[in-house]
C-alpha cells in the first residue's frame, strides 16, 4: 500500500543511517507537517508545541537504526508525537472527569486508543500530501490556494497564477479529479464513509 | 460504479457548499454519484487539503534539521593501486588506508561476484561498525567482515566515543566513478 512514498522514504531513511546530512533534512521536511498536525489536533500551546516537535525529531534521529520498515515512520512518529504532546500537557483530551478520578488504567487505555486513531490520520494525511506533491506545477498550487487553510479569492489566485479568472474554475475540477486519481490508485479512500444516508445529510 | 458524466462539475459544487439541485436530487438513485461526491467531501473537508498543507514555522524545521551532526570523513591514507597504476575497474584486490582520530585503519576489498567483500580490524572494541544502519559484528580481536553486492555499496561508518565516521566506498575513496 502507498508505494511510493514508503519507498522514498525507506530510501531517505537509508541514506540517513549512512550518515547523510542532506536526506535528514529532506526527511525531516517530508514528515514535518505530520508532528505539526498532530500538535495542533491535540490543541497544544504554540510553545508546548514547538517543543514537541523538536522532541519527537530528537527521538527519530536516537531511533534511525530501529526503524527497519518504511511503512512504519509515518505511524511511528505520529505515534511519537502524540506521546510527547502528552508528556507535555499531562492532561488527557478525551477523559471524561479530572485526571484525579481516573484510574492508571483508564489514563493509558485512552492514551493509546487516541494515539493509534491519530498515527492512523497522520498515515492518511501523508498520503494525501504526497499526492499533492505527485500533482505537482499549477495543481497543486491551485488547490492549495483554493482549499487550504487560508482560503483565497479567485482574484487572488488569478493574479498569483496569472490565470484568467474564468479559468480557475474549470482548472480546479481538472486537478480535483487528477488528484482523486492518484490517490484512488493508492487506496486513500477506502475509508471513507461513502454510505449514501451519510452523504446526503453531510 | 461510476459518477455520471453530466453531474461532474455539479458534484464539486455541491462538495464546496454550493447549490445544484438537480445533482443533489439525483443522488438518491445514483450510488457512483454519491461515492464521487463522498470523495470530493473529504477532500474539501476539515481532515483534507487544508489539514494536510499546514506547515510547522521554518524555524522549527530548521531546529530540527540541525540535529543531525555533520559525520566526519575518514581521510584516504594511502592505498595499493597507487603502487601498481591500476584502476579499480582492472582490480580485483585493494587495500586502502584511513586515518581515523589519528589511528591508522587498513580496509581490504576483494572482489566477491558483483560486488565486494570488505574486511578489516578496528584497533579498539569500543568502537562501532555500521553498514546501512545496522551494526556489523566484530570478533574478538575488532576483526569485521561486509560483503555488499555492488561498488557504490561499499561504504561504511565508525560510530566512535568522539561521535561517527564515515568510511567512503571504495570508488569514491580513490576518486574513480562508480
Ligand atoms: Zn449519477
């Protein structure tokens, strides 16, 4: 599943073991937005969140000799991440109750339960990333400007792209669809809900 | 199943928010449809393009791409093809000197199908050999032996208490292409 990204990564992670500077900064660029994501789902301070993410990179980089399958960083350091997001807040997101009322057990059980379902996202996430990267040239731009974080108006996207902007519209639905392709290919949406009830109301 | 060609467009704008009714209508007998807009929904939603095209602040990056240390690089010595004038493609045995913290290492390379078996002697058992990642097993006396399957394969590290060193392959150690 997901080929060519492990086999870039497995690639990179290789290159890191023998002691290249240059593939850790490409990996660390690949995996990046996966530790930043899992900060801001957990909702950590801006501050709380650098340090994690700094801690999590420091464990990779103690680990790269541990970590045998491709397949498994992008869970792994999801996983890592939402530990020492944990480690940092000492509180625990989906607890019913203060942490005073809650067993050991009950604390490590929704430790784990949230941190599985958050290294499962992230998995996904970076799949989506890599065919966004895979989209490439004016697509990806295109779709980032248009569905990003920020949103942005066509008349901005026409003058960032130099595109017409009656273009913008038929342009993202080729790209949306070249995207859903790529990523159908790699089995993205087998997760997603596709029951019809779920979608009408949605 | 497939979405039906006409409502393509439509399904986009029904996935951003907007209004089409008539594919909106449609969608209860039409399963390709519902799946194709499913997908758009997910894309456009919360858990899609906008999740995933946060980026951390480049300081972080930078932060964190500093930690990996430069290796130092073991510098070549001397080695036997320099005697003879041979090149390494002619060559089916070598050896190669480093200087590794002011110690000397001597690597041999002996031809071993299409690749290369290397062995060689660190001077102190503390000492490290890796070979991609893993760590190579020293006998007794510090004695390593790697057999790799092609020249470029033919590097490898010294993880020492002063922090690691790398060993160049061998086509690189004695500037000649792979
Ligand atoms: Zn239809």
């Amino acid at each position: 599943m997901w080929k060519d990204a492990d086999v870039e990564i497995e690639r990179l992670l290789t290159r890191c073991r023998a002691g290249d500077r240059d593939a850790w900064t490409k990996l660390v660029e690949r995996l990046q937005s996966t530790v930043f994501g899992v900060t801001r789902r957990l909702g950590l301070s801006e501050a709380d969140a650098a340090d994690v993410f700094q801690a999590t990179f420091i464990a990779l980089y103690r680990n790269l000799d541990r970590i045998d399958q491709a397949l498994t960083l992008p869970r792994w350091i999801a996983v890592t991440a939402t530990r020492e997001c944990y480690r940092v807040r000492r509180t625990y997101p989906e607890a019913t109750g203060s942490a005073d009322e809650r067993t050991l057990e009950d604390t490590i059980a929704v430790e784990q339960r949230s941190a599985e379902e958050i290294a499962i996202e992230s998995e996904r996430a970076l799949v989506l990333r890599e065919g966004l990267e895979q989209l490439g040239g004016r697509c990806r731009v295109l779709l980032t400007l248009l569905y990003g974080e920020v949103e942005t108006s066509y008349i901005e996207i026409g003058a960032k792209l130099g595109m017409p902007i009656g273009a913008i519209g038929p342009t993202r639905a080729r790209c949306l669809e070249k995207l859903r392709k790529i990523l159908e290919r790699e089995a993205y949406f087998r997760e997603v809900d596709v029951s019809p009830e779920r979608v009408r109301t949605s | 199943m497939r979405p039906c060609r006409r409502f393509e467009q439509a399904l986009i704008v029904l996935a951003e928010g907007g209004e089409a009714p008539e594919a909106a209508a449609h969608l209860d007998q039409c399963e390709g449809c519902t799946r194709r807009l499913a997908e758009y929904r997910h894309l456009l939603g919360e858990g899609g393009i906008a999740r995933v095209t946060q980026n951390a602040p480049a300081e972080w990056i930078a932060r964190a791409a500093a930690i990996f240390p430069e290796a130092r690089r073991a510098a070549v010595l001397r080695h036997s093809l320099s005697q003879v004038g041979a090149r390494l493609r002619d060559t089916d045995t070598l050896q190669i000197a480093y200087e590794v913290d002011g110690v000397v290492l001597r690597v041999q390379y002996a031809r071993l199908g299409t690749g290369w078996q290397i062995t060689g002697r660190v001077p102190d058992l503390s000492w490290t050999v890796q070979h991609r990642g893993a760590s190579v097993p020293l006998d007794p006396e510090g004695g390593f032996q790697i057999d790799v399957r092609e020249t470029a394969d033919t590097g490898f590290d010294l993880v020492l208490p002063s922090g690691r060193v790398a060993i160049p392959g061998v086509a690189e150690a004695l500037g000649e292409p792979v």
